[in-house]
C-alpha cells in the first residue's frame, strides 16, 4: 500500500510540474506605439540587425533573413529553428506583427499569442534602437523582403517544455532607456545588446539578461556550440587576461578580429560572425570596455570562436 501511495505522490508531482512547465502564454503589451522611419533609423536598424540577429536568423545560402536550424538545442528537448524575419506573408514573422508587438516581443519575449520565446531577449535595449531595428525589419531592403520559405517549425517536446516551464520566464518591459554617451558605457551596452556575452560567458542556459555582469563566467568564454557537422566548438575568453583572453590585443588586432574574423593567431570559427555593420569608433568602444574588467585566467580546450 506504501509503495503504491509513493507512486500516486510522485506522479502527482511529475504532473504538477509538467502543468507548470506548459505555462507558455502570458499577458502581452497594450502600449500604443509606431515606430518612426527615417533614412538614418533604417540604417541603424540594418546594422543593429544584422549585429544582433544575423548569428540566429541570417541564412547565408539565399543571403535572406529566413531562419536557421540550431544545432546548439539538445535533442532531447525537441527541434528548434530560427524564425523567418522577412515580410513572407506565408513564412515571415514580421509582417503578421504590428510595431508595438515586435517592440514587446524584443523587450519581454512575449509574442503577439501571448507565448514566451526565451530568445533575442533585449530588455536594456534603447527605444531608439527598437525603433531603428521595426524600421528596418518593416523595409524593403532586400535581406528581410519576402523569403517564401520555412527552413523547419520549432517543436518542443514535454523535456523542453519542462526545462522552459521552470527556467524561462518574460522578462519586465523597460522603456525610456537612451543611448549612452561615454564611450565605455557605449561598449557596455553594445556587448549587451548585440550579444556579445551570450556567447563569450559560461553557458546560454545561465545568461542574465537583466544585469549581464551577474552571468555565470561573464565573457571568460566556454559556452559550447556545434557547427553542421556536429563538432564541438567553445566560446573564448575575451576577458583581458593576457595569456587566456584578449589582454594582449591591440585596438587595430580587436577590430581585425570583429570585422574579418582574424585574430592575431587564427582564424575564427563560426557561429563568430563578421561585424561589418559596425563602425570603428562602435568596436573602439567595445574594445575600450572591455579593457575595463577584470581579467580572468580561464584556458578554454577545444576549437575556438574568438
């Protein structure tokens, strides 16, 4: 009789938990917003863009916007694909989201459904920004023009859901943030807002997206990814330690790097990308900041990104 109650109590708790973890929908945003397009917004926007979002959603094979597969996803939580930022009518996000939605969807992960998609979470994102960024996903520029495809549909299993359930939540809708001035701070909020520790910190799964400085081995590298053909690939460290990380980088070998991806010793890996959407005096600031933290001594084993 005992053994049969543990039973009944742990299958109570398995659905209990499993109930929680399929808590995928949420409140969305009311505000009344548009943005507001301008040549220099739609310029901004494409850089930020393709710094931001190109390492996920940008397919090099038709040079569109038309999602990826990610194969940094565990099997065993499903299958998960970038989506389609064009204007597809049948395929695209964008053109089925008004601004305010694609703001909100930005700033909380909070899609225009209600479902939280724990991805390309930029709460401390400036308004100008997300208003440069609406622009230009709503343009016609031709890497967001419509791409009439699917490259596969996310499907998360009862693991995934699980993990989701109990590890992700929305993030706070934060507004009125302005762009910094500093020259550090403008490193700061580009390394935060482009991404830059997503990748460079411990794991994808430990990021604060909130207060980035708080995530776990916060850029001293180590992150795994895997390419195609499954191998695994590790973040470095780009912290300015001089024997693990970028302490002996000059500013001309930081945005060697960034915009070629060539280091002073090799050649970088994918999923590191090549920011040439950004400007020197943008990866001057990065690299400026940088310089600015704590040096951590942390080997990383394996094949690099940067």
């Amino acid at each position: 009789m005992k053994k049969h109650r543990l039973i009944a109590v742990i299958c109570l708790i398995i659905t209990a938990i499993t109930v929680y973890s399929c808590k995928t929908h949420f409140a969305t945003g009311q505000e009344n917003y548009k943005a507001t397009a301008s040549p220099l917004a739609f310029e901004r926007g494409k850089a930020m863009v393709f710094s931001s979002c190109a390492g996920c959603h940008y397919n090099r094979s038709v040079n569109k916007f038309i999602g990826n597969p990610i194969h940094d996803v565990p099997g065993i939580v499903g299958k998960v694909y970038s989506a389609n930022l064009t204007n597809s009518k049948n395929h695209g996000i964008t053109s089925h989201y008004t601004d305010q939605q694609l703001k909100y969807l930005l700033k909380t992960g909070i899609a225009k459904d209600g479902r939280f998609i724990p991805y390309m979470l930029r709460p401390n994102m400036a308004d100008d920004d997300i208003n440069a960024i609406i622009v230009y996903l709503h343009s016609n520029d031709p890497a967001v023009t419509a791409g009439d495809t699917t490259i596969g549909v996310t499907h998360y299993n009862i693991m995934g859901k699980l993990y989701m359930g109990i590890t992700a939540k929305p993030l706070p809708y934060k507004t009125g943030i302005k762009l910094p001035a500093d020259n550090i701070a403008m490193g700061r909020y580009l390394v935060d807002n482009i991404g830059c520790f997503h990748c460079h910190s411990k794991k994808l799964t430990s990021l604060n997206y909130l207060d980035p400085e708080q995530t776990k081995g916060y850029l001293a590298g180590g992150a795994k990814f895997k390419n195609e053909q499954g191998d695994n690939i590790y973040a470095s460290n780009i912290t300015p330690d001089k024997e693990t990380g970028i302490g002996k980088y000059t500013k001309a070998d930081f945005r060697k790097a960034l915009k070629d991806g060539e280091s002073p010793k090799r050649k970088l890996h994918p999923p590191m990308p090549k920011y040439k959407s950004l400007n020197d005096r943008e990866i001057d600031a990065i690299y400026s900041y940088l310089q600015t933290i704590a040096p951590v001594y942390h080997k990383i084993k394996g094949l690099k990104i940067i």
